[in-house]
C-alpha cells in the first residue's frame, strides 16, 4: 500500500528519556504554509506560558518518536514500525500538549504540559493546522489514535472534510487497573498492529461519523 497520502496521529507521553537515533529530521513546519506555522508557533508560545507548563531550552532537542519513553512507545516494535512507515513515506504527527503537533522525526526539547492545561489553547488551533496539512499533502485517509481527552481536541470542527478518517480511543474501564499504564499499552499496541498490517485496520478502528466519544 502506498503510505504517501496516509497521516498517523498519535499522543506523546509524560516520561521524556530517551536519546536521539539515526533518522532524517523534519518540522511540521515544513508541511504547511508559513502562515499556519506561524499560527502554530504563536501558540506553542501561549501553551508554554499557562500555569503548571514548563520547557527546558538548554536540554539537547530529540526526535520526539525517541525522546518519548513511556508505556506507549516502549511496547516492543512500536517505535521500529512508525520509523519504518515513516521511512516508506508514511505522515506521521504526534499532539503535544506543549508543541500541539510534531512530526515524529521532529527534534524537541525536553518539556511538561498535559492537555489538560493547554486544551483552551490548541483545540481552536489544531484543527485549522490539520486542515493546512491534510490539503496541502493530499492526504486522502487519517488515522487517529489516543485517549478520549486527547481525541476531543481534533474532534471539532470537522478538518478532514471528505477525507476517511478513522479513530482508536483507548478507554481504560472501571476496575481494570492503571488507567495511565492501560491506555497508552492500548494505543501503542493498536497502532503497532495497523502499521505492520500495511495500515489495514481491523474492528478496532471507527470510522468519522461514528459515536466514539
């Protein structure tokens, strides 16, 4: 299957230890116009300033597909198979609560900002990012995959018009265990299967238009 006109997008994590690998190096930045880029570093800024954020300058910047070293990325054979989908031409962006979207192969700086706390910033901007990506690199099917809170930010308004869409949200269930453990194992495991099935999803995955959240 032809990965050029495919976007995954995935959550990054709490835990930020690991260290840089061999991959070439890209910026969402250079995937959208200079406008929209700009809108996104504006809000970097804006998100970077709410209380309980925090970015670290003087840290070494990372790919964050490798700077991330949570649950999520340490399930064996995700982060093998998102750099070999990127490798073949796959688009793959991670939501930040800090950055707001990162390509995976995007050097970053170490930093702290959950969703929670930069929601108000990003669900106005998001959004209108995507819908500059998905135009401008004819992206014809998108892939979602995160928890609900993580979700709800893209949900609204609709960026991806007519193209397919299809979402995993990962729900942890009462009684269940850690739902901070639970969740991103979820994620990364379902996404770590749809990139080694040729991003052919299987019942896990919805389609837009499907309540999900």
């Amino acid at each position: 299957m032809e990965l050029e006109t495919k976007l995954l997008i995935i959550p990054c994590c709490q835990a930020k230890y690991g260290s840089a690998q061999q991959i070439q190096q890209h910026s969402v930045s250079d995937f959208i116009s200079a406008k929209t880029a700009d809108l996104l570093r504006q809000s970097r800024d804006l998100a970077f300033r709410r209380s309980g954020t925090s970015i670290d300058l003087r840290s070494d910047t990372c790919p964050a597909l490798f700077l991330y070293s949570g649950t999520m990325y340490s399930i064996e054979g995700f982060r093998e198979e998102v750099h070999l989908a990127i490798d073949r031409g796959m688009h793959v962006l991670v939501e930040s609560g800090g950055y707001g979207l990162v390509r995976a192969e995007e050097p970053i700086h170490k930093y702290e900002a959950q969703m929670n706390r930069t929601a108000p910033v990003w669900r106005r901007v998001l959004p209108a990012v995507l819908n500059d990506y998905v135009k401008r690199n004819h992206i014809d099917e998108v892939f979602i995959a995160g928890s609900k809170q993580y979700a709800s930010v893209l949900r609204h308004p609709q960026w991806w018009n007519s193209v397919r869409c299809r979402w995993f949200i990962a729900h942890a269930g009462r009684g269940n265990g850690n739902p901070y453990e639970i969740v991103p194992h979820e994620i990364g495991v379902t996404v770590r299967d749809l990139l080694r099935a040729a991003c052919r999803p299987d019942s896990r995955w919805t389609s837009t238009g499907t309540s999900t959240f």
